[in-house]
C-alpha cells in the first residue's frame, strides 16, 4: 500500500528545489530499521542542513519532515542530532561537534543530575537523566542539569563515551519507535562544558524553533499516512471499487488538514527568519506562543488524520502491512511528545497576558 518511492514533503519550497532531497531520502530508505547507519547519515546531513533562524528555516524542516516520512523513526533519530548542532551554533562556546549528538532535557521524579564545580572552576555531572533515547550510540549530548545552591538548571556539553556514563538497558516494551529506547542515563564526574549561562537553554529563542522543528516531524509522519490512504484509494480504484462518497470526504478532510499545518509551519519559518524574534516580535507575540500554536495544530493534524485513515482502512492494514503498522504505531508514540491540554493551558496564559494576534 506505501508508495514505492521515497517523497520529499514540501512546506514552502518549490517542487524543484525539494529534488536536491532525493537521495538522502533513498539512503533513508535503505537503512530502516538500521540505527547505527540511520546515525551515520544524520551526522552525514549534518555537515550541510540548515540552521533554524538563518534564512532556511523551512527548508530544515522540509528535510526533517521528509525524513519522517520515510521512516519515522529516521525523523527520531535525525532530528535531536541537528537541534544538538543548532543549541551549539547558537550557544557559540567552539564545541567538536564530531560525531553524533542528542538532547537530553527531560527530569523525572526521585532523579536529579547535578553540575558541580571542581577546584579549578570547570564543572562534572553526576546523578541521573531519564528519557535519554540511544545514549548508549550517541557520541555526545547537550545535557540539561542543576546548578549548585538552587541556582537553576543550565546546559552543559557532554562526551557520553566518558568512563563515568553508564546506560542502562531500557525496559522498552512500546510497539512504538523500538528500535530507538529511551532510558535512564548514570553520570559519575563527568567532565562537562557549560552550553550558555544560567536558563538560557530555555529562554533563547531557538529553544521554541527546535519544539517546532519536532512538529515538522510530526506532520513528515502524518504525511505519509495521507499517501498511504490515497494510494490504498488509487489501488482499489485500478482494481474496479472506486472510493464512495465517505472516502473521497475523509481524503478532502485530510487534505485541508495537512494544508492547514503545512501552511503554519511555512508562516512559523518565515518570521523566524524575518528577524531575531527575541522576547516578542513587533506584533507582541512570543516565540514560544508561536511554537504552542504550531505544536499543538499538527499534534491534532496527525492525532485526526491517524484517526480517519484506520476508520476508513479497517484493521487488514494494521494487521498485514508492515510498513503501515510500523508508522502508525512510532508516529502515535512519537507524537505524545506533546503535553496536549497542559500546552494549550500555557498557551492560554499567553493570550491572556495579551501575547496573541487576535
């Protein structure tokens, strides 16, 4: 049922232009469900893909959601390395960026990492990260982690192949993403190099454009659920059973859907790249306003395009495609990445403090 050939997802490039993408996508393609060579090509593009915020802000995320749309998974594992790349670019402290990279943010309850000074003034890490997805085969990481005295939490750069990282073995029994377990990482001294000052890690403005380069994701994997519904339509239709009325509405719902969130993501990238967009652009609205907008429109984007496909299909597909399958069950977990009600909570505290278009 899949479409045979890798297709980049545009979002504001000319078709043209998304062709220089092609064979990335095929290597992609290729190596599904192979995560150290899934790795080798993410720092492979890398060395080339753009930077948010530096005039080619879409074309980064039309690179992520292609990728995604191939695999999701390959979007799980290319994306944080090129945020790690980014937070580096922005933060400007000369880190080797050699290898491959991840982002570790989360916290979880009875764990804490901490930074702790040493004599000569540099800083170690040492406790616990949860949520640390193939710690185990990444080079390096921009690592969250507490300062001393209650003094907040600050980034810092870190060589996972130090002798005082240990990883443990995931529990993983997701059918979601399993070739890419998240789980909980050791830290015993670890030489660390602060990435920015106190909170800037959260405060900067490319903390909001790389939650939007995740929701890029998301929509590469919505996208191909939409290929897959229009090509399980064009199948039946070669074969004599052309679509019903209530097949072609949920295919013009998809379309109008995944219009919408392309659409938002091209406007997004547009004024990111229009100025610094520091505290608020010149309308009042803050970057991450505009990343709680765009999140939260193509977390429903998949959440309702998910939906209508595995009604109209049915169960065969989940059943008997492998692809198909897999898709569906790493972009459903992928996607819960969004905090839902809790972020259109934030964002309505926004608007009410007036940080709105409206």
């Amino acid at each position: 049922m899949s479409a045979p050939d890798p297709q980049p997802v545009r979002i504001s490039s000319a078709p043209v232009q998304l062709q220089a993408l092609e064979p990335a996508l095929e290597k992609i393609n290729s190596a599904v469900g192979d995560v150290p060579a899934l790795l080798a090509i993410a720092a492979e593009l890398g060395q080339t893909a753009p930077m948010p915020g530096e005039g080619s802000t879409a074309k980064l995320w039309e690179l992520l959601a292609s990728v995604t749309a191939v695999d999701v998974a390959a979007g799980r594992v290319l994306e944080p390395h090129l945020d790690a790349l980014a937070i580096l670019a922005q933060a400007g402290n000369g880190t080797d960026t050699t290898g491959t990279w991840g982002v570790f943010a989360a916290e979880g309850p009875g764990m804490k990492l901490e930074a702790k000074r040493t004599a000569n003034g540099s800083y170690v890490l040492h406790g616990s990260k949860p949520w640390c997805s193939l710690a185990q085969q990444l080079d390096g990481a921009v690592i969250t982690a507490h300062l001393p005295d209650d003094g907040g939490r600050a980034a810092f750069a870190v060589n996972l192949k130090d002798p005082g990282v240990s990883a443990e073995t995931p529990a993983w029994t997701a059918r979601g993403l399993r070739e890419i377990p998240s789980g909980t990482v050791h830290f015993v001294n670890v030489p660390a190099t602060p990435v920015g000052d106190e909170g800037w890690y959260f405060s900067r403005p490319g903390f909001a454009w790389g939650g939007m380069g995740v929701a890029a994701c998301w929509l590469g994997g919505a996208v191909a659920v939409a290929r897959d519904y229009a090509t399980a339509l064009s199948k039946a239709s070669n074969n004599g059973r052309e679509p019903d009325q209530i097949a072609l509405a949920t295919l013009g719902e998809i379309d109008r859907t995944i219009s919408t969130a392309t659409s938002h993501l091209a406007q997004s990238a547009e004024r990111i790249d229009a100025g610094p967009l520091e505290d608020s652009d010149s309308e009042g609205q803050s970057p991450w306003s505009d990343a709680l907008r765009v999140r939260g429109t193509v977390a429903a984007a998949v959440e309702r395009i998910q939906s209508l496909v595995t009604q109209n299909l049915g169960p065969a597909p989940l059943a008997f495609d492998e692809a198909y399958g897999k898709r569906m069950a790493d972009l459903s977990l992928y996607v819960r990445q969004h905090h839902a009600m809790r972020d259109d909570a934030q964002l309505g505290a926004l608007a009410l403090k007036g940080d709105r278009s409206w």
